[in-house]
C-alpha cells in the first residue's frame, strides 16, 4: 500500500501550485505511468485492458473507461483481492459502519446514482491524505482556520441525509470525530420543507454553512428576503456546478467568502474555486480531458459533451480516462487571484430549480422526491402553469407505464405539497422529451417550448 504523511501531501500540493503548466505536466505524467504500471500489476482487469498499450505511451493511447464496464467486472477492477462486492454492499448498507473502517483499511461510500446503479468506491489513506491535503491548501487558502473548524464554529450541512452517499457520509465521520464538539455540526436533509429548514438554522445560526449549490442558492433567496438570518463567516459548496452568477448571488446575500469543490465520488477533488469564483482544476493530482460524443477531445475553449478523468492518487480503485456526462470547457485565461492552475466551466443542469406558491424548488429535491419511483427510468419536468407540472418520462422495461405515472403523480403531489408548495397539479404525458440544443434532454423546463 501506498502511504504519503500529510505533511509530504501538503509540500507536494504547494510545490505544484507554485509550478508553470508544462512542469505539472511533467510531474502528472510521472504519477500516470506509475498508477498505471501498479494497476497493470495487480488490477486483473486492468491487465488486460491495457495489454496491447506500448512501452511510450501517451494518456490517450489507454482505453477509455465507463461506470458499467467497470462495475461489470468489480472484483477484477479493484488492487486488492480482499474487496468483495458483496460484502462491500453489506458493510455499506449498515450506517452504522460510518465510524469502522472496511477491512480495517479503507473509507468506503457509494456514487449518488444519479446515473444508474450506485458504484461502491473504495479509498485508501493515501488517496484521502492528498484529497484532504488538496482541500485544506488550495480550498481553504487565506482563511482563517477557526472559521472552518466545526470543533471551534457551529456548523451547519443542508446535504442528501441518507445512506453512504459521499457528502452524507463525509458529514456523519466529521460529527462522529468531533466528539463531544459533536453538537456544534448540524446535518439538515434537503427534502425538509423551505419553511421548517429556515426556522432550524435560524435556531442553530451556523457560522460555517455546507451544501449544494442548488440548495445554497434557495436559502441565498430567503436570506435577501429577510426570512433566513443566519450570519455564516464562511460557506462552502460542493458536487454540483455553481456558476460564477450563483457564486455572485451568494457572496452578495451572505456577504462571506464562498468555496465551491468541483468534485465526484470516483474523481475526488477535481477542481477548486478561487476568492473571484473560478475553479482551477487539480491538474497535477488528476487529469481531465474534455470529449466530444465520439470521446474525441474537443478544442481548448469549446464545450465538451463529457469528460475523462483520472484520478492520480486512487490505487486501490484505479479510476483512469473514466467516462462522465458532464459538459465543461477548459478557459486559457490568466486569472485575478495569481494561480496559473487551468480554470474550468461547468455547465450543469443542477441549478435549474421551479417556483410554486413563492417556494423555490432545487434540482436536487425534484431528483430526490423522484428516486423513490424505481420503475422511473428517465424523467422530464416543464411547469406549463403557475401550479401545474408536466411529466414526460420512460419507464423500465417491463414496468406497466400507466402505473409509473400514477406513482411518479403521487409522489411529486405529496412531496410538493409537504415541501411547501402547496396543491400542485401535475400532468402525466405520453409527448416525446422536448430537446434542447445539441439534443440534449433538460430536466426541468419552465414554460411549455414544444
Ligand atoms: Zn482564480
């Protein structure tokens, strides 16, 4: 195994900052043929992936890698024998895990599933000591290290509260660590109604505030209107694009610094905002390369359709060239902040939200009251009215669809109603998904655009 002291973790992360593009580049590549030589030694599946590669290879010579390849071929996929899927699955199923480690080594936690089945990812020290170096150093740099200290600061996390979903169970460790602090770190569910969540941090008045962009941008909202009085030193945002205008919105409502962690359950800390917004990508720890829909690299300055990422540090779960939907583009700009680190756009769906009865609602609480519908397969909300919402979707194979729509009816009238949106109407359609440009199928429309 691998072990780095976070001390040789933070020399690294800051040697690197302070380097030109080409010497990143230097150091990056040393990092892939040595990732890549171990996963070719102990990783079975790797071993044959990379069995035709030559000895001068460059990134894009290695094959690409997808989530349902890899989960395909688990066990071959992983560096060390003694991972085993299932008993993976059952040490995750138990929440009460959270404070064990698995096979007295490893974290473990599990993707969100907002694409398919969730995929159980595994981390070693190593890996966790430089993410958390990374996160410690470029996230937190100038800032006063009590404001971000849950032992010292009431902390307040307005996260997905269930299972070992990465933010979740990142939460729960960090309560679990603090002992008898443990009070001052509050987890709120982003389902709890708009009302109720305000009147709780109103009640705890954190002065370091965690969440998601989405959800951020909603209490940023009560916040100008006077009913959210909370007065956080700090907040800090994570797992999905925050755009410089909701970054702006929220420096604006909040008045404090704002950190926003492009990240993912397989790629780790990809990139990390700067005091003016920007998220310059970790470019000496992992690698990203946009593509085009053929996985074809795309133009520095263009959009890409997804992205292959690498993560340099995970060699118990090799994550290289890995395949995800998000769109992004690379900008060659100097920035305001002095860091030569490359910045990165991320165009997301997550910061469409609707607005019923003066209650906003978040991407991510749709998505949530939805994932309770397991024959629900792919779904598309356009509020064609004041209080109605239509549903175009498909189902499972197999799933009887006039069942699915009643249930996916029941469940957003409830959850809505619950939420604080009062009586919504919704309508089931059999209409084909309305595109937009580029084909691509938004989750949320505001306005019938047939
Ligand atoms: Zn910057």
């Amino acid at each position: 195994m691998k072990t780095i002291t976070p001390e040789e973790s933070r020399r690294l992360i800051s040697e690197g900052g302070s380097q030109t593009h080409e010497q990143r580049m230097n150091v990056a590549q040393d990092r892939l043929r040595e990732l890549v030589t171990f996963a070719k030694e102990r990783s079975p599946y790797f071993k044959k992936a990379y069995g035709g590669i030559k000895e001068n290879y460059r990134l894009a010579d290695l094959p690409i890698t997808t989530k349902s390849g890899l989960m395909e071929n688990y066990e071959e996929w992983v560096t060390d024998p003694e991972i085993k899927l299932s008993e993976l699955r059952n040490y995750l199923s138990d929440i009460k895990n959270i404070a064990e480690l698995y096979l007295n080594r490893y974290t473990a936690i599990t993707t969100s599933g907002t694409t398919g089945e969730p995929m159980p990812m595994v981390r070693d020290s190593y890996r966790n000591t430089i993410h958390g170096s990374l996160i410690e150093t470029r996230l937190f740099r100038g800032l006063n290290p009590k404001d971000i200290n849950p032992a010292v600061v009431k902390t307040a996390s307005v996260i997905t509260a269930s299972g070992f979903v990465s933010s979740y169970s990142s939460a729960l460790r960090m309560k679990h660590r603090l002992g008898e602090f443990s009070d001052n770190f509050e987890i709120f569910s982003l389902l709890t109604p708009i009302d109720e969540l305000v009147e709780r941090l109103n009640a705890h008045d954190p002065k370091l505030l965690t969440g998601y962009p989405s959800v951020l941008t909603v209490l940023a909202k009560e916040k100008l209107r006077g009913a959210l009085k909370i007065e956080p030193r700090v907040i800090a945002s994570s797992a999905e694009a925050l755009s410089v205008k909701m970054f702006e919105n929220l420096r604006q409502a909040f008045n404090c610094p704002v950190l926003n962690n492009y990240c993912s359950t397989e790629g780790g800390e990809i990139a990390m905002s700067c005091p003016y917004g920007h998220l310059h990508i970790n470019e000496d720890w992992v690698l990203i390369e946009p593509v085009d829909d053929d996985g074809r690299p795309v133009k520095q300055g263009e959009w890409s359709s997804a992205v292959l990422m690498t993560d340099l540090t995970n060699y118990v779960q090799p994550i290289i060239r890995y395949h995800v939907n998000d769109c992004v583009r690379i900008i060659e700009q100097p920035c305001e902040c002095g860091s030569n680190l490359p910045i990165i756009e991320i165009s997301g769906r997550m910061g469409d939200a609707l607005c019923f009865n003066e209650k906003i609602v978040a991407f991510l609480v749709l998505y949530c009251f939805l994932t309770e519908v397991c024959a629900l397969l792919k779904w598309q909300l356009i509020q064609t009215a004041a209080n109605t919402l239509e549903v175009r979707f498909t189902e499972a194979d197999g799933a009887d669809r006039t069942s699915v729509g009643a249930e996916v009816a029941e469940a957003l009238k409830t959850s809505l109603k619950k939420y604080g949106c009062g009586d919504v109407d919704i309508v089931i359609s059999d209409e084909d998904f309305i595109k937009a440009k580029g084909g691509k199928v938004p989750y949320v429309i505001q306005g019938s655009r047939t």
